[in-house]
C-alpha cells in the first residue's frame, strides 16, 4: 500500500478525538490553548500551496501524542494541511517503516505526504529538547529489579504528562522542531 492509500484509510481528526479515552483532556487543553506565531504566517501561506497532507500513526494513551498532535493540529490549520489519524497498533506494518533509532514503535510519527502520496518527509515522536527531559525522567528511576520500580514508574509518567500540559517551554520546543520541516 503506499501512503496516500495509508492515508484514505485513516480517521479525520474528529473521530480520532472522538475515540480518545486516555489523554482526551489534556489534549483539549492543549489545543485551545496553543497558538501558531502570527510572524509565522508568511511560511503556512508557502505551505498551503505546496497542498502537502499528513498521516499522523499514534494511541491515545501516548503522552508525547497529547503534547505533540494538538500543536500540530493548530499548524496544519494554519498551513490547510489535511490530517488524518491511523492507531499504531493496527498499522504495524507502516509502523514498522518508522521506527525510532531502527528499532522502536515510537510516537506520534507524522508523515507529510504530496498529493501523489509520496513522502516528504516525517516528524516524531519528540523534539530533542524533550527527549533529554525524558532522558532525565528515566535516569531517575530505581533498577527494574527494585520493588518500588513500578511505582516511581508511574510517579515518573504522572509528572511527565503534567509537565506536558502545563510547560509552555514544551509547547515551543514541539512547534520550534516540527517547525523546521519546512524551513
């Protein structure tokens, strides 16, 4: 199948928030909170003529998705970019074509696509700035082995998506590196 075939099959952006049961809210909360930067507008105007489309593999359940989506939602409006969502999980066979260092189902994957249905190029699942951020999350919890693992594991994974939501700096690295697709 190639990617515009991929992307007729996904869910509008609607019946992805639709489905969601995990992240729904902060999701939201992102989305009406996030702003493109008006000095910005002049390259959505570039986009917009180039009539690129997005195919966006993600679940629910990702933090990184809750961050991630809605400040591209808010770009791609801006560049009438047409989105559509396929679940990771059921599409592991695309997945398995973006994998994260070669070896992992990381995400969200965007994948920009031209009306032909080829790639442009792809995004995700974070910008660098968040992956040290995590990178420092994880350093801090106890060995695998340790009884009170699972525990800081959530702890850990609480913080990380209350940071998500609440952290502007966030918000601006995510826009800054998606950004830069189109630079």
């Amino acid at each position: 199948m190639n990617l515009g075939e991929w992307y007729a099959k996904g869910m509008t952006t609607q019946t992805y928030v639709d489905q969601m049961q995990t992240h729904k809210k902060d999701f939201i909360y992102i989305y009406e909170n996030f702003s493109v930067l008006v000095e910005d507008q002049p390259l959505f105007d570039k986009i917009q003529q180039q009539k690129i489309r997005a195919l966006i593999l993600t679940e629910d359940w990702c933090g990184d998705a809750m961050l991630n989506i809605p400040i591209f939602l808010r770009m791609a409006e801006s560049g009438h970019i047409p989105v559509h969502f396929l679940r990771r999980d059921e599409n592991l066979e695309l997945m398995d074509q973006y994998l994260t260092n070669g070896v992992s189902r990381s995400i969200p994957k965007i994948i920009f696509i031209d009306a032909t249905g080829h790639e442009i190029s792809h995004w995700g699942p974070r910008a660098p700035e968040l992956q040290k951020f995590i990178d420092q999350s994880i350093a801090g919890l106890p060995e695998e082995k340790a009884p009170d693992y699972q525990e800081k594991k959530r702890e850990m994974l609480t913080f990380v998506t209350k940071a998500y939501r609440d952290n502007r700096d966030f918000w601006s690295y995510v826009y800054n590196d998606i950004k830069k697709q189109w630079l």
